[in-house]
C-alpha cells in the first residue's frame, strides 16, 4: 500500500524529504520530460490527513533536475536547472527565489548540501565540473575541472565536512577534499557513465555507485582497486541510488526500468535483491529515504506520479 502525488503535466527528476520534518516532502520536475519548458518545484506535507497536501509550488522558467534542502534553515532548498543555473527558494516567501547563482555553463544534474558544517553545498553538471558554494555568496568557492564528461552526481560524506565524491559520465568516482584543488582518490568504478553515488551513512570509507551498465557497486575507499559487492538485477540503467539512514545494510535504487529495488549488502550472493515497488509506468528517477520514520521512502518519476510507501520487506530484515 502507498500514497501517490501527481505533479500534473510535470515529470518528476528529484525528491527529498526534510532533514527537519518527518512530514515535508519537496519534488523537482520539468515540463515535457526535461527535454524544453518550464520547472516547477513541489513542496508536499505528508500525513496529518488523506493522502499528500501541495503546500507550495515555485515555477521556474527551465526544467528542474535536482534539489537540496538546506541544513541550516528549515525553510530554505535549493534547486538546479537545465539552463545552467542554481535558485535558492525559501517557503515563506513569495514566488520568487532569494539568490540566483548562473556560473555553469550547461544542465545542473546534481546538487547536495553538505551534512557537517552545514554552510555550503556542492553542484555537478554536464559542463564536466563540480562546485562548491555558499549560499550568501554570489559566486562559488571553488571548481573542480579533472571530469572529462558529464557530472550526474555529487555527495558530502556525512563524516567528513571537506570530503566530497562526484559521478560521471567519464565512468570514474572521484573523491575530492575541499582543501586541495586535486582529486584525492580516483575509482574506475564501472564500465558505463556513473548516474549517482551515495556514502554509507554507519561506515566512512564505504559508498555505492549506480550505473548504465545495470549495476550497483559497493566500494570501500581503502581498497578501491575493485568494488566489495555487485549487484545486478535492474534491467535498465541505475538512476539513483540511496542508502538507509537507519540500517547500514540496505540500499535502495530508481531505474529507468520502471522499478524501485532494495538491497541487502549483507545477505547471501544472489539474494541481494529483497523488494521491488513496480507501480511507477515510467522511468523512476527520484529515490529518498525519511530520515524520521524508518523504512518509508519517497519516489518520482516521468509517470507524472510521487509514490510514499515502506517496502514490506525492509521492516522484517
């Protein structure tokens, strides 16, 4: 059983829940599947009656790819575009956004809010650079530039406030800290473009990445000479991954096959795979975990459709 939201004439690319409420959810969409028109961000509160509110919509003048909420103020996200730009939004205010930042030259896939000193975030994008701002800032801290294709992916690890990881399209993970202007780390993580990466959040050297290839890998950045686990059974390309705030052994992943999966890294080989949500009738881009009600994740996809649901499986491992 699940909730559903329908973003109408929207499809879907991103969904966060709040790192403040258990009951706010935000979706970033475009028109015409991203490819031209508009954006619209979707702001939801989930529970306390039937089914999703819509709290609040900002449109935007181009598609929207990625969105983050901020950490520090519980009304603040932020939200890339397919115009190259950057817009930080804030719920109590009216519909416009409150800093605008435009310094990439292309679509802005990626954007994350760093978890530890909680005044910067990071940004990918198809222009092959990753960058660091801060929000009261007019321009970014810092560019780096050693990606040779598109950025689809960017994450702080939730230990380290300078440490930094990035996903591409040249098939390589790198691992970047903020106090050097070169990548620390470098993995060839698979044979295809890297859509997302994700630290686990209980181990510090532990990630996982998704990829065209079908596959999810888990990685420990001591040994990165090949990955710990590799997961198939997606038949499409990863489009998201995500791993549990509450168990550090399970990982969930969006494909363009339609489905949803839930992993368990520490189950026998071969029996990985735990659950699949199959009622999304598109490619599902967007999966997050509630950091407050365990098991519950929220999805989106190119079916115009957010579906809000705790896979059966995940509450019995």
């Amino acid at each position: 059983m699940f909730t559903r939201f329908r973003t109408e004439g929207f499809n879907g690319y991103s969904v966060k829940w709040s790192p403040f409420y258990e009951n706010k959810l935000a979706v970033a969409c475009s028109s015409n599947f991203g490819l031209v028109g508009n954006g619209r961000l979707y702001l939801l509160g989930v529970g306390g009656g039937p089914g999703v509110m819509m709290e609040r919509v900002f449109d935007t003048q181009d598609g929207l790819f990625d969105l983050a909420w901020s950490e520090i103020n519980e009304n603040q996200l932020i939200a890339s575009s397919g115009d190259g730009s950057i817009t930080l939004w804030d719920a109590t205010l009216k519909d416009f956004p409150i800093q605008n930042w435009k310094e990439h030259q292309r679509e802005v896939f990626s954007v994350d809010w760093n978890l530890v000193t909680k005044d910067v975030f990071a940004s990918g994008s198809w222009d092959h650079t990753v960058k660091i701002w801060n929000p009261q800032a007019p321009r970014s801290l810092q560019t780096f530039t050693e990606h040779t294709h598109c950025v689809y992916s960017t994450a702080w690890s939730p230990y380290n406030p300078t440490l930094l990881m990035s996903g591409s399209g040249d098939q390589t993970v790198k691992i970047w800290d903020t106090k050097s202007p070169r990548s620390a780390q470098t993995i060839f993580a698979h044979n295809n473009e890297v859509l997302s990466v994700d630290w686990n959040k209980y181990n510090p050297d532990m990630l996982v990445t998704g990829s065209v290839d079908k596959t999810i890998k888990v990685w420990d950045l001591r040994n990165s000479s090949r990955e710990v686990i590799c997961l198939p059974g997606h038949e499409y390309a990863v489009r998201k991954v995500k791993c549990s705030p509450h168990r550090a052994n399970i990982i969930s992943s969006a494909s363009y096959d339609m489905s949803v999966r839930f992993w368990d890294i520490n189950a026998p080989p071969g029996q990985n795979m735990i659950d699949v949500h199959d009622a999304h009738t598109e490619f599902v881009l967007g999966v997050d975990w509630n950091l407050y009600v365990e098991g519950q994740v929220a999805t989106c996809a190119w079916d115009e459709n957010v579906h809000i649901f705790v896979p059966p499986s995940i509450m019995q491992r």
